[in-house]
C-alpha cells in the first residue's frame, strides 16, 4: 500500500464516516431551518457570514496549522503559537463589533449590525481551539476530532438552532446555534488535546514560525478571494432575498465538499509533511487525490446538477424553486474546489520548492473529463424518462440516480479501466482494507 491510502487510510476511513455523519446531520438541520425562515432571514446572515469568514481567515495567523508538518515542536512553538492566535483572535472580534455599522453600509442592510458583532465573537472563541485542533491532527486523532465536529454542530442547530426557529426567532436562531457550535468545538478540543497555555509573544526560533504562520495565512486569504468574493457581489448589488436564495444554494452545493476537504486536507499536509524527502510518495498521493477528484466526486457533482432544480423545492419548499438553477451552476463548480483544496497542502508544505512530474495530469484531465460526459448524459437521459412517465418527488429524483449507477455498473464490469490506475487502485485499497478488518 503506498501514497495516501498507505499513510492516512485509518484517519481517511474514520474522517469520512463522521463526515457523513455530519453531512446528514447538517442537511437536517438546514432543510428544517430554511423551511421555517425562508429566504430573507438567510440572507442577512449570509451577509454576517461573509465578513466573519474573512475575519476568521486573517486572525487565523497560520501559526497552529504550521505545527501540523513541522518534524519537531517544543512547548514554546506550542505557546508561541497559542499566545498570538489568542491576540490575533481578539483583535479580529473587536474590530468586527467597531466595523460592523460600515459593513452594514455597504451592503446596504441595516439589520447586518446585530449579526456581524455577535458573529465576531466567534474570532475569539475559534482562536482558543486552533492549536488543540492542529495538535490532535497531529497526532492523527481524526476519529475524536470528527466526533466533536458532529457533537458540536448537533448542539448548536439541532439543539439550539431549531427549537429557537420553532419558538418564533428568525435571524437570532441561526447565530445562536453558529456560537454554540462554535464554543462546543473549542472546548472539546481543548479537552482532547490539552497544551501549554502561558504567554509567549518571543523566543528563538520563532521568525522561522512565524514565516510559515504567513504563508498559511496568505494561502488562506486567497482562498477566501477565490471562494466568497462573488458572495461579496449578490450582497452589494442584490436584495437580502436574492442574497439567502444564492446563499443556500452555494452552502448546500458546497457543504460535503467543505467538509471532505476538511477529512483531505490534514491529512494530506501530514502526509507530505513526513514525506518532505520522498518526492515519489508526494507525487503518488497527490495524484491519488486529484483522481478521487476528477473520476470519482466529478461525475457525481455533475449528476447533482442534473437533478438540482427537482432538488430544491423537494427539500426547501417551493419558496425556494428560483435557487434550482444556481444549484446546478454551483454544482458543476465543486469539482474544480475540490482540486484547488487538495492542492493546498502542497502550498502549505514546499511553497515554490516542489518540482512534480505534471505529465500524468493529462490523461486523468481527459479520463474525468469523458467519465463526466457520460455520467451527464445517462443523468438527462434518466430525468427525460422520469418526466415522460408523469412522476414526481422522489421518483422524480431517483430516475437519473438509477441510469447513472446503471452506466457505472456497467462500465465496471466491462471496462474497469477507464477509470484509471490510481483511481483503482485506492478503490482495491479500501476493499482490501475492509475485507481483511471482517475476516
């Protein structure tokens, strides 16, 4: 076994099992809210959230990330880290409260005040946890991590967020279950990976982590450009409604993606951090990723933006049905996130240093390319033949669910290889993997 699978299969396996979790748990919860708010209410804070996002990215000074791949950490890289993402946390809420009435200005949204200040508080709370969280990736407790991911969010929404929804509060619920989470997480991991905790703002040594703290922090804040500036333009330019509409598109779009690369992207970064002299394990396990990507997650997104327009109004209600074709736009460009998050570890760990071999990446660009062709095509066909037959609800939605397994099933059996070696070789690896853990 070699490459990701060899490294991480353990950490993926049980990554993905409390991502699932997660997932459904998540979906609950959003088509319970989104039926009971509408789309107005999820607007304004989607506008809240927008700006917390980018708060969050540049307190997040990169400095507990960094411990994830550095070969050795002290107690003072520990609290050197801790003491300035504590600093940086709080200054990053206090500016968010001061701000909050510009940023309600711009987009032209008075009740954004309120959401913007408390949502601040999450800077805070969030910088409290940061270390512990890196510490216990660290030390590959994915299976902890992921089971506070889940406890944390059940809490906040389900426990918090929807009964307060129920009672009759509107844009209220959402951030008190966004802060429930998020003191729920910071406590937990704290708890899980408890660590030194005593100022440190200068020691020796730390320009060398503070340089690595940087590079993080910009690689973050480009992927925060890259991801929500469009959001920044439907809330300058629209209505708090178009605002929830476009919104709730894109968390439900994005929202398995966001949390599988939250399973890929530490493990990813600890696999090349200890692999930093072995360039054909990096090569191999990089290119395993991105053929999970391109053969295995591409043909299922394009399946999604198929059915996206029966999907919305199914789940959401039909206040929700002029989202269905954002949906589907926003689904076909799930893939090309997912690639850019695969790549960002190798960002984080080599920076400009890393020379890899880019001719494979031609014909799996080509494999995922024809995979997904096919994969839309036997989607339309399976959505004509549940429309001509006058169905409807899930019917609706199963019929080009069952002419894309249909095609699958079939390619397997008769032509394997089209999906690649890496791609078949991690699919024999976690078969192998289950087999023997059942015998």
């Amino acid at each position: 076994m070699s490459g990701l699978a060899k490294t991480g299969l353990k950490a993926v396996k049980w990554s993905t099992l409390t991502t699932v979790a997660r997932f459904a748990l998540q979906l609950l919860a959003q088509v319970v809210l989104a039926r009971l708010l509408g789309p107005e209410v999820y607007g304004v804070f989607g506008l809240g959230m927008v700006v917390l996002t980018f708060a969050t990215f540049v307190s997040n000074l990169g400095l507990g990330a960094s411990l994830l791949y550095r070969e050795n950490i002290s107690d003072r890289d520990i609290r050197f880290a801790f003491s300035w993402q504590m600093l940086a946390g709080a200054s990053a809420s206090l500016c968010l409260w001061l701000a909050a009435p510009w940023v309600a200005d711009f987009f032209h949204e008075p009740r954004a005040i309120d959401v913007v200040r408390w949502l601040g508080l999450t800077c805070l709370i969030s910088s409290a946890g940061t270390v512990a969280g890196a510490l216990a990736q660290r030390a590959l407790k994915f299976r902890q991590n992921g089971l506070i991911q889940v406890g944390s969010y059940a809490l906040g929404y389900l426990g918090v967020g929807v009964p307060m929804a129920l009672m009759g509060h509107t844009i209220s619920a959402l951030v008190a279950a966004w802060l429930v989470q998020a003191c729920t997480s910071t406590l937990a991991l704290v708890w899980l990976q408890p660590h030194p905790m005593q100022p440190l703002f200068h020691y020796e040594g730390n320009r060398a982590a503070a340089a690595e703290g940087r590079n993080l922090m910009f690689t973050n804040v480009v992927n925060w450009l890259l991801g929500n500036i469009d959001k920044v333009l439907v809330g300058r330019l629209m209505s708090a409604h178009s605002v929830g509409l476009y919104n709730v598109s894109f968390n439900l779009a994005l929202m398995p993606s966001t949390m599988l690369l939250g399973t890929l992207q530490p493990t990813l970064t600890a696999l090349y951090g200890q692999a930093k002299d072995d360039l054909p394990r990096v090569q191999a396990a990089y290119l395993q990723s991105l053929s999970l990507v391109g053969v295995l997650l591409l043909p299922a997104f394009v399946t999604l933006a198929v059915m996206a327009p029966d999907l919305l109004p199914l789940l959401y209600g039909n206040k929700w049905t002029d989202a269905g074709p954002i949906l589907a736009v926003l689904f076909l460009t799930v893939p090309a996130y997912l690639a850019q998050g695969v790549s960002t570890p190798l960002l984080w760990t080599f920076g400009r240093t890393l020379a890899l071999d880019v001719r494979p990446l031609a014909p799996l660009l080509a494999r995922s390319a024809g995979i997904a062709a096919l994969t839309g095509a036997a989607a339309l066909l399976g959505q004509m033949l549940g429309r001509a037959a006058g169905s409807g609800g899930l019917i609706q939605l199963a019929t080009p669910v069952v002419s894309v397994l249909s095609l699958h099933f079939t390619v397997w059996h008769l032509a394997r290889w089209v999906y690649g070696e890496e791609t078949l070789k991690f699919i024999f690896q976690i078969i192998a993997s289950k087999t023997k853990k059942t015998s």
